[in-house]
C-alpha cells in the first residue's frame, strides 16, 4: 500500500487549502468563542458531558439498588454496548450525509427519552429486563452522535482555533469526569439511583435544546445521480483503507481499549481490593483524572509541529499503572503513574483530533471517524470477556502486566510509518 497520505501529499481531484476552507466552513478563524455557534455547542457538549458522567455510577447502583445482581448489570451495559458497535459505521454515514447541528438535536433528545425511561423504571423497581431495550436504544443514540462530533469542529472553528477548539472541549469533558462521579453518587447514596439516571436525562434535554440553537453552514446541493448511502460508506471505507497512518492508530487502539477495559476496569477493582482498599482506588482514578484536565489545559497554549511521534511516544506511560497494579504497588505509585497516564492520554486525544481536523477532508470526516471508532471499540467486549478467564488460568498478576506491556508495544509500532512520524499541525498543507 503505497504512503500518500503525508502532509501535502494531496489526491489532485480533491484539492483544499487553508483558505478554502476557512472560506467554505469555518464560522470563525483564531479564538473559537467568536463563533456564536461554537458557545453553543460548547454549552451543549458540556452539559451533555456531565450527564454522561454521572450515568456510570448512577446506573450500576440503580441497577444493583432493584436487582442485586451483577448478572444483570452486565446484561444492561452489554446491551447498550453491542448495538453501539453494531450501528457506528451507518451512525458515519448519516452525519455526513446530514447537518450535523440536526442530527445532535435529534440524538440528544432521543437519549433524553430513553434515560428519562430508565430513571422511571429503575425508581418503579420494575423487572430489569425492560432496561434491555431502553439500554440498546442509548447505544444506537451514541453510535450516531460519536462520528457527528468527529466532523463539527472544523465547521466552526479554523487554523490555530481547530487545536483550541479541541483542547476547551476536552478540558470540559475531563471537568464533568472528575466532577459528575461523586454528583451521582451523592445523588445515589441520598436519592437513589433513577434520581440520578433522570438527572442525566435532563441533561441530553437541555443538550439538544443548546445544539439546536447551532447555525452550521449548508451542506452542497445533492446531486441525484449521487451515491447511496451505501456509496458514501464506501468511500469512507476506501480512504480509511488508503491510509496507514489511520488505521495504524486505529489497531494500536484497539489493543489498549480490550487491555484496559479488562485489565484496569475488571482485574483493577479486584486487585486493588485486596491491597489499596476501595479509597485507595478512587484517589488512583481522580489522580489519573486531574491529569487529563492538566494536559488539556496546557494543550489550549502548546502546539507541537509534528505532535504523532511524541503524542503515541507518551501513550505508552499507559501502560504503567497496569504493570504497577500487577505487581502489587502502592496507593502513591499508582496514583503518579495513574496521572502521567491521564496526561499522557489527552496530550494524544488532542493531538489525534486536530490532526485528524486538519487532514481529513470535512465532507468525509464523519464517515472516516466511524470506521476508526468501530475499529477502536470492537474489541473491548473480547477483553471483557478474555481478561478474567486468562486471570483464572494464569493469575491476576501475570495478565495485568502482559497486557501493560502489550499496551506499550502497540503505541509504538505505529511509529514505523513514515507517514504518520512527518504530519504536521500545518493548516496550509490539509490533505484529501
């Protein structure tokens, strides 16, 4: 497969420039806040963001509170899950066959509904088998919503704004991280969980009504001999395939998510139960948040030209606290390697979306951004699954570091591409 995807490197039947598409879509060049239409999005995002971040906890208790089974619990997150995976390629190709501000409002008020009905059954202690399809209805709502928000932000903002926008987004995301767990389980612990699960829900409502204040260019005229939606997928497909230096990222991350989805999510709590305690674990988990909003912080000022190299470089700090919770180390160990990893992770999560921004041409962002989602969150219902039947065989101990080091190892091997070692956070060569 040939490398044609370095920075300038342009499909000559696509070309763009900076210009073009300042011109064409962004709302507003430099400080992403001029834009009226980002405000609001921002708004929007955060807000949904809190609500997404209490869910979590609220359910798992809420669940817990009616059933007293893990059984159960399982079955309810599964199958929010696997209709998430299952939907996120069509959930591309409508994004970008659609405004994006409309689908948001649509997807948003759709998970309004559907965890409005959670909260009304778990507060009515009705049979858990009626969550099952409230719960595959909130993954098909996150399966349309995650590739629309891979393609806004360059209709909003441009040049120097895209990093800024990406940064002020992800440092609100890690707030509402930090912040929304212990909200929901004060909510929890004094009201219930369906108190929670509805807070959550008026969260997605007051969300869509922020999305649909959003103003986001026209999309061009449809040509009726255009593609089907089926076409469209295609080429997604096809330009997702052409590029190594995405779908090498992609496979890199579908090893860490199965790794830490069972390691650190599944054997952690287990592990940490019979050293740190469960205090010990939540200090492990906040400090790796205040690392994440620390980085996305300095990424609003920092700019790196050439940011893959160091980006993936730092992500193998990932795979520190899984070799450190296999060996047994100590609430402070893990809690320093814990937040390197959350710096780590988001100097990357920014890095990857302002490149992927710059590079990816607008009109098929969405659709190349589900492929790379679906390819990245695939695979974590095989570590979930995987993990503790290989900890049964082999020892907690011994999984949770093989996985650290499979961990680091799949961060740097995308690295022996070229193409991805040379782009650059330079808006003059966007590539088609």
């Amino acid at each position: 497969m040939p490398e044609t995807d370095a920075p300038g490197n342009q499909d000559p039947e696509l070309p763009q420039t900076d210009a073009t598409r300042s011109s064409s879509t962004s709302l507003a060049s430099g400080q992403p806040f001029r834009s009226l239409t980002f405000r609001w999005f921002f708004a929007g995002w955060s807000i949904s963001m809190t609500g997404s971040a209490m869910s979590p906890v609220a359910l798992a208790f809420g669940v817990l509170e009616v059933t007293d089974s893990a059984a159960w619990l399982s079955a309810v997150l599964t199958a929010s899950m696997v209709p998430m995976i299952a939907t996120m390629i069509l959930g591309g190709g409508i994004a970008d066959r659609y405004r994006r501000d409309t689908v948001l409002s649509l997807t948003s008020l759709g998970a309004s509904i559907s965890q409005a009905g959670v909260a009304a059954l778990l507060l009515t202690h009705q049979h858990p088998a009626l969550l099952l399809p409230l719960s595959a209805l909130n993954g098909i709502f996150q399966a349309l919503t995650k590739p629309t928000m891979r393609g806004i932000v360059p209709q909003m903002a441009s040049g120097r704004g895209i990093q800024q926008a990406n940064s002020l987004l992800a440092s609100a995301r890690n707030t509402t991280l930090l912040l929304g767990p212990s909200a929901a389980g004060l909510l929890t612990v004094s009201v219930g969980g369906g108190w929670a699960i509805a807070a959550d829900a008026v969260s997605f409502l007051l969300a869509a009504v922020c999305f649909a204040q959003m103003s986001l260019p026209d999309l061009p005229p449809r040509a009726k001999d255009g593609p089907t939606m089926l076409g469209e997928l295609r080429q997604g497909w096809d330009y997702f395939s052409s590029r190594p230096w995405i779908w090498s990222v992609t496979l890199a991350f579908a090893v860490l998510n199965a790794v830490n989805m069972g390691v650190w999510q599944i054997l952690g709590p287990v592990i940490a139960a019979g050293t740190i305690g469960a205090d010990g674990w939540g200090l492990v988990l906040s400090a790796r948040g205040a690392g994440a909003l620390l980085a996305t912080m300095v990424m609003v000022k920092l700019t790196v030209r050439r940011p893959m190299a160091p980006a993936l470089s730092l992500m193998t700090l990932a795979a520190v606290p899984l070799i450190l919770l296999g060996t047994g180390a100590n609430t402070f160990w893990l809690a320093a390697a814990a937040f390197a990893a959350g710096v780590a992770a988001e100097f990357f999560t920014v890095a990857w979306s302002t490149v992927w921004h710059i590079h990816v041409p607008e009109r098929l962002s969405s659709r190349v951004g589900a492929y790379d989602e679906f390819g990245s969150f695939a695979s974590i219902p095989v570590g979930q699954l995987s993990v503790p039947v290989l900890a049964a065989a082999f020892g907690t101990a011994p999984v949770a570091v093989t996985g650290g080091a499979l961990v680091a190892a799949a961060m740097l091997l995308p690295l022996l591409l070229p193409s991805l070692r040379r782009i650059e956070l330079n808006t003059t060569k966007g590539e088609e």
